[in-house]
C-alpha cells in the first residue's frame, strides 16, 4: 500500500503533517537508508524502512489522546533547546506523543496530546474552525468600547483578527483588574495577549478553559487524564 512519506509521518505520530513536511526538508528522514528530501515522495508501508532522526518509526502503536491541564512554567514542546520543563515531563506514557497546537509558557490550561497526527491536523487547521475559550485578566478596567473591538476584530502584527466572542466575568476596581472570558478559533502566535494589548490592555493571567467541548475545570493543574473515543470523534467530526 502507498502512501505520502509525510502523511505516513504524522500517522505514526512523529508530529502534524506540516512539521514533518519540514523534518524531511530538513533531511531528517531516511527511506532504505537514505535521506529523502522531495515533499512528493511516496512509500510503501509493507515493504520500506522509515526512520526518523535515525530511529526506525513504526505504524503499529495504539492511537491515544490525552487532556493536560497545563500549568505555568511548562514550555509546549517535546524537546526544549534551552532545557526547560516542558508538558512532556507532566505526562510520562510509553507511547511517542506530541502536543496539539501550542501554549506559550506563562499560559496555563487545556491541552491535548496525542501520537495520532492526523487527529493533530485536524484539530490544529483553521478550516476545521476549534473554539478555543479563554479566561483572561486585564490590568485595569476594561470598558465596553474595547469589549467590541475584541468582538469584531482587531489588528494584531499585519492580521485582522476574526470575530470573537467576548463576555465580561469579572470587573474589581479595588485591585484595578478586568476579568474576561475569550473564545476565538483562531490559532495565531500570542493571539489573546495580542488582541488584549492592541486595546491597550496588559494581560495578567492566561487560562485555556476549553477546547471545543473538552473542559479542565475537573482536572487539577499538572494532572491529565485520557480522552474518551466519543470525546475524540466529537471534536474531530
């Protein structure tokens, strides 16, 4: 049976499909033995040697999908070039798992990893349009006026950000806070922080609620727990 190298890549989990495009530009990928570099490569599962970074890779693992609640100080990678925890020290399982999309470091809350990466494609493409629900707190008292640039969009780097949905949850003048809860199903770099800030708003505390469906409100912070299949197909349908 053939398949695209790339494709079969991510099937095995080694990471989504776009990343491994840029594993096999970047020669990391062997064929029988030698360094693929054409994105058009096919191979033929029964029969070809596949490894990555040296090491055999194999189709033959159960697929597993994981909720992590992610706290602060953890980076969203499998590999931290400067040696900093990363969320693959909070989940320790046999299986070679990567993170679904990213949080950034002083960002806590859901998120899901998996060795299944075409279930990390999925979930990670703009298309498929994943709400992401998040609860933030603002320096200051946030007005109604900013409230609705956030809904419909604003600048941020040289993007407009599509609309969002906006409550207010909480405003204390006393400690000069705004509490918000934002749901976009954009995936763009710091996007929260950014659209905070392009109202002249400094965020305090980020927290990932949600994803989709999928609520941490259960699971302590540095705890996880497996998806349900139902749970899966849900947000993947």
């Amino acid at each position: 049976m053939e398949e695209r190298l790339q494709k079969y890549l991510a099937s095995c989990g080694i990471a989504s499909r776009r990343k491994c495009e840029e594993y096999i530009l970047q020669g990391k990928v062997k064929v029988n033995g030698k360094i693929v570099t054409e994105l058009g490569t096919k191979i033929d599962i029964g029969k070809d040697i596949i490894e990555f970074e040296n090491k055999a890779v194999k189709n033959n693992e159960e697929k597993i999908y994981i909720l992590l609640n992610k706290p602060i100080g953890y980076v969203t990678t499998a590999n931290d070039q400067f040696g900093r925890e990363t969320v693959l020290d909070l989940v320790k399982v046999k299986e070679r798992i990567v993170p679904v999309g990213r949080l950034d470091m002083y960002t806590s809350g859901a998120l899901i990893l998996t060795n299944d990466g075409d279930f990390v494609y999925k979930v990670t493409h703009p298309k498929h349009e994943i709400e992401k629900t998040y609860t933030v707190t603002l320096k200051g008292i946030i007005s109604n006026k900013e409230v609705e640039k956030l809904r419909n969009g604003v600048k941020i780097d040289d993007y407009i950000t599509k609309p969002a949905k906006v409550k207010i949850l909480k405003t204390d003048t006393e400690k000069d806070i705004s509490r918000l809860e934002i749901t976009i199903h954009e995936g763009k770099n710091r996007q929260i922080r950014k659209m905070c800030e392009s109202v002249g708003r400094k965020v305090l505390a980020l927290h990932r609620s949600k994803i989709g469906t999928l609520e941490v409100k259960n699971l302590e912070l540095g705890k996880w727990r497996y998806l349900k299949k139902e749970e899966v197909k849900k947000l993947v349908k």
